[in-house]
C-alpha cells in the first residue's frame, strides 16, 4: 500500500504555455486531466527578462498551490514557447516578440529553481502535442496542427514525438510567401482584418468580425469564407508532404470554425492527392484554451 501511494504521488506534472501576450500555467496529472485551477498573467514582454521569468516561476508556485498537491509530487515541468529554440539546451533564441528574452536559458534556470526535469519546445508544437495526446486527435498517428491568432503557428506530431526537423524549425509554414505576402500576413488576425477592410473600408479586429457574422451580417460571414480558402490552400501544401489523417485547427481564430471550415474543406480537397482528399478530417481543438499547457506538460512523458 505504501508503494502504491509514493507512486500516486509522483503523478503530476506542470505546463506552462507562455508567450508575448501571456503566460498560462496549470498542473496535470498522467491522463492529462488538470489539477486545480490554471494561473494565467499578462507576459508584459517590454519588461525584462529577469521579470518575465519572474512572473513565469509565480504563475507555477500559484499552480501548486491550487491544486493542493505537494511539489515532491511532481514529475517534471514542461514549457511551450515563442521560437526559435535551441530544444536540446533549452535556450530562447530570437523571437520577435519577447525581444528582452533572446539568448536565455530557461532550461538550466528552471531546473536550478525547482529540482526537476524541464522540457522545452514551440507552443505551436505544443499544442499539436496536446490535442494529439488529449484532445481531438488522440489515438491518431500523424496530426498536423495550426493555431490561428495573432500569429500563424504549425506543428507534427508523429507517433506521438513532436517532429522538430534536423534544425528544430519544422513546420514553420508561416514564412513561406502567399500572394505577395507570407501565410502568417494573410491567415492571422491581421489577415482578417485585411479582408474585411478591402470588402467594406472599415477596419475591424477578427473578433469584430466574428460577432458580426454571428449576427448574420452577410459581409462578416463572406470574409470568414474567403480566409476558409484560403487557409485551405495553406493546408494542401503540408498534406501533400506529410500526409496526416488529421489537421487540428486552434487558437482565437478558431472560434469562428463553423464559418470558414466548409470553404476550407472545397478548398484543401480541390488542392492535394486524391485518396488523401477522400479521407483527411479537419478538426476544432478539443481542449480549447488549456491545449498548450497539456501539450506543454506532454513532453515529460
């Protein structure tokens, strides 16, 4: 019975999904299932370094603290951030919008801090992870994801691995130019918000338009149609290269799903192999807001 007990209580593990606007941070057990209530707190990232990392260790002592369990319980942390990274080593690179955070080295901090195994990766990655492991995809073996926000994240997961490539930048498909511009320009909020303005004059942000649409506001609704394909074209590329059995869509975007995903599917269908277009599925998140850190906290399994 005792070694039943130690073995409970070993059972957990932090995420932390942290990024230019926010940090998100809860504790999860080994079926993925959330302890406590999640920490989350504005990343504020013109501060330093030093106080961004600050902030990053209290959302994860609040954590374990939620959730009543005792810090000897827990396994290892795992964090989802911007890239680049160097995973290996845990370093944050450059990313363009945590510029105070270039060159730090998280892994070795973290481990100092807190006595545990600390694994890193891209929150794009992440969240496929996730959603593969927990969410929408799971049990599948090749799940491409996108997350749709401010950004253009991408990420694999094969066999449940998290596929980094040979430089630990794969997926990165948002740098890759479309229509005079990049899939991140057309296909993040911005891209929306260009749409909108070209049918109308009027600049609104991507929620704006999605509680127009909401409200039947035919505009609105035709902008999420055209951004449906082409995100679709987007997707094609990928799946005529790694050929998955399912794409996991999330991120603030996703909200507006049932308003571009039948544009999306004419248009990803029309645009890759034939028995792939007969069986690939495209899929809204499951666990929503919580995929990065249960994709973040994934890793240490």
């Amino acid at each position: 019975m005792e070694g039943a007990e130690k073995v409970k209580k070993k059972n957990y593990i932090i995420g932390s999904d942290i990024g230019g606007t926010k940090i998100h941070t809860g504790i999860v057990d080994l079926n993925g299932k959330l302890i406590g209530k999640t920490v989350k707190v504005s990343t504020d990232a013109q501060d330093s370094a030093e106080k961004i990392v600050s902030r990053m260790i209290d959302t994860i002592k609040n954590a374990v603290k939620s959730s009543g369990i005792k810090f000897d319980s827990v396994k290892g942390i795992g964090l989802g951030l911007p890239g680049p990274l160097d995973m290996e080593r845990g370093i944050i690179l450059t990313p363009p919008n945590m510029k105070t955070m270039h060159g730090y080295k998280i892994k070795a901090k973290f481990e100092k801090e807190f006595k545990v195994p600390v694994f890193t990766n891209n929150d794009g990655n992440c969240f496929v992870l996730g959603e593969t492991c927990f969410g929408a995809a799971k049990g599948e073996n090749i799940v491409y994801g996108i997350t749709l926000g401010t950004g253009f994240g991408n990420g694999i997961v094969i066999d449940k691995k998290i596929f980094n490539g040979s430089t630990g930048t794969a997926a990165e498909n948002w740098i890759s130019p479309y229509n005079g511009k990049n899939f991140e320009e057309c296909l993040s909020n911005k891209g929306i918000v260009s749409m909108y303005y070209e049918k109308t004059g009027r600049k609104k942000e991507s929620k704006e338009v999605y509680e127009l649409a909401k409200k039947g506001d035919g505009i609105a609704i035709d902008t999420w149609k055209e951004y449906g394909y082409h995100l679709g074209i987007a997707m094609s590329y990928v799946v005529n290269l790694l050929d998955p059995s399912v794409i996991v869509v999330g991120g603030s975007l996703s909200n507006a799903f049932n308003f571009f995903i039948k544009d999306l599917m004419l248009s990803l269908k029309k645009n890759i192999n034939p028995i792939p277009s007969q069986y690939i599925r495209v899929l809204k998140s499951k666990l929503g807001d919580n995929a990065g850190l249960i994709g973040a906290a994934s890793q240490a399994l």
